[in-house]
C-alpha cells in the first residue's frame, strides 16, 4: 500500500501532482496499489494545489511553518530546580 501511495504522490512532487488532470484520475481510479476512491484522489490533488499557493505566498513550506516559532524572549525559563539536601531525611 505504501508503495502506491509514493507513486500517487510522485514522491511528494508537489507540482507534479498540481498538475494532475481528468485522465490521471482516471488512470489512478484503475491503480490496484493504492486506494481507488476519486474523493481521496481528487483531495490529494487539491492539496498540492493549495501547498502550491501556501509556496508561492511564503516563498516555501517550511517558512511558513517556521514563523509560528515563538521568539526566544517570548519563551518562559524553565522552573528553578529545588535545593536538595545531600543528607538523607532532611
């Protein structure tokens, strides 16, 4: 199953799979190795669609992931550890 799935994907060529029309669907609904539904096919084709669009505006995936990061000041310091006694019992 995984393997169909990579070859759906392109290898998560998203462009690639962007491009994707009627006939590719309709090639893939005939695939044995991955899941046949048009919906789950025609969702994965609009996804790249949208990262395409989400890439375009951002300049690439990852920039956009990266700018939720809280900057370092707006971080809280980690708790102060307590004191612990080398002695036992006390």
């Amino acid at each position: 199953m995984r393997l169909g799935v990579e070859h759906l994907e392109h290898g998560s060529d998203v462009d690639r799979v962007a491009n994707f029309s009627e006939a590719d669907v309709e090639r893939l609904l005939q695939d044995q190795g991955i899941v046949r539904h048009h919906g789950k096919i025609a969702a994965v084709i609009n996804y790249a669609r949208r990262a395409q669009e989400l890439i375009r505006a951002e300049g690439s995936f990852a920039a956009y992931i990266w700018r939720f990061e809280p900057a370092a000041e707006a971080m809280p310091s980690p708790p102060p550890r307590p004191r612990r006694s080398r002695f036992p019992g006390i």
